[in-house]
C-alpha cells in the first residue's frame, strides 16, 4: 500500500515536472517569437528614420538655398543670357551715376537699408553677390578714370574680398550648361559672343524677390543697399 502511493506520489511528480517543462519551453518559444518581432519593429522605425533623415536633410537642399531647408523651393526655368550694355556702361564715369545705380536696384528687393548696429543679423547670398559686382564695376571704373577719391577707403581690399567671394559662389552653382561658339561668332566680348548662346536652368528670379521682400518686411533678413 505505502509502495503504491509512493508510486502514484513520484508519477504526480513527474507529470508535474513534464508540463512545467512543456510550459517553460513555450514560454521561450512565445519570448523568441516576440524577441525577433520587436527587433524587426525597431529596424523599420530605424529604416523609416534614416529615409525621413535623408529626405529633410540632402532632399529637401535647393541649390543656393539655405543649409537648413528653411525657404520655398523656386521654380526653375531654361533662360537664355543676353548682353545688356545698360548695367556695364563702357563710359567708365557713368558708373557713379544716378542712372546706372538705378538700373542695379532694378535686381535688388525693396526696403534695403544700413547694417544694424551692435546687434548680429543676417543678410543674404544674392544680393551680397550683386553688391560684389556693382562695386567691382565701381572700383574699376574709379581707378581707370584716376578717381579714387570718390571710392571707399578700403577699396583695394573690398576688390580682392569680391573676387574672392565671387570666385566661390560660381564654384557653388557650378553651371554646367553647354556654351556653343560658332566660326561666325562675334570676338569684341559684345552681345554676339559665343558666350551668350547657352541655354542655363535659372531659379525663377520673379519668385527669388518678392520672397526676399517679405523677409525684410517679416524682420528676417538685412539686405544691404547695393552700393553700401
């Protein structure tokens, strides 16, 4: 009698064991199965991560726009570049004059003004570019004329930071469009120059000013005046 129940005892015992095994090997199954679940959750997110990652950070980039992908992306359009005598007077003194800048201000927003003093702002790459331009035209036009009194003081110095400022600003945009020269091409630098035949996907410059308008108005950005 006392066998029989030891034997009914260890036989309760080893079922017992047999299905806390049975248990424990489903619960690692169960905990496999979840383990590898979550770790595929998580490589989506990271994968949906990196996409949107890369979407605001490379794909949203607008050639000379702002690193931080704040702005509107321009419209671009096919333009073909002529010569305009009326902004590059050959009379050197007709640099200095009223009409001349007038034709300049023509490419520049509304509501330049003077540098704040004592404060940081900021002001932006187009019409720092157009400033170079101007004012090299201005410099070169007081030198030949032997005017250099009418010229900033600094003037030696503010040639070489344009040219240096220019040289990387082409080396930003990097035009690549193709530029025919024909036999019948003009050689005086004029408007028949093989020069002026490319064809160059331009930003909309119709879209480029009102938007600088509005963040002079909106107190975002400084534009200097184009001869300051």
């Amino acid at each position: 009698m006392g066998d029989e129940k030891h034997w009914q005892n260890e036989d309760f015992k080893g079922r017992l064991r047999s299905k806390r095994n049975t248990l424990v090997m489903v619960i690692g199954s169960v905990r496999l199965f979840v383990d590898c679940l979550l770790l595929l959750i998580i490589a989506a997110l990271l994968l949906l991560l990196w996409e949107q990652w890369k979407e605001t950070s490379s794909g949203s980039w607008q050639v000379g726009g702002d690193f931080t992908g704040a702005g509107p992306e321009f419209t671009t359009h096919v333009v073909k570049w002529e010569a305009d005598s009326t902004f590059v007077p050959s009379n050197m003194s007709e640099w200095f004059s009223n009409e001349t800048l007038a034709k300049w201000n023509t490419i520049m927003p509304a509501g330049t003004h003077p540098a704040p003093s004592n404060e940081t702002f900021f002001t932006t790459s187009v019409t720092h570019q157009l400033h170079c331009l101007f004012i090299m035209g201005r410099i070169y036009s007081g030198v030949v004329t032997n005017m250099t009194e009418i010229l900033p003081v600094d003037y030696h110095t503010h040639m070489m930071h344009c040219i240096d400022y220019m040289r990387q600003a082409v080396m930003c945009s990097a035009d690549v469009a193709l530029e025919p020269h024909e036999l019948t091409d003009s050689d005086d630098n004029g408007p028949g120059d093989g020069g002026w035949n490319g064809h160059h996907v331009c930003k909309d410059y119709n879209q480029v000013i009102p938007y600088l308008e509005q963040q002079i108005v909106d107190g975002i950005r400084t534009v200097l005046p184009i001869d300051d």
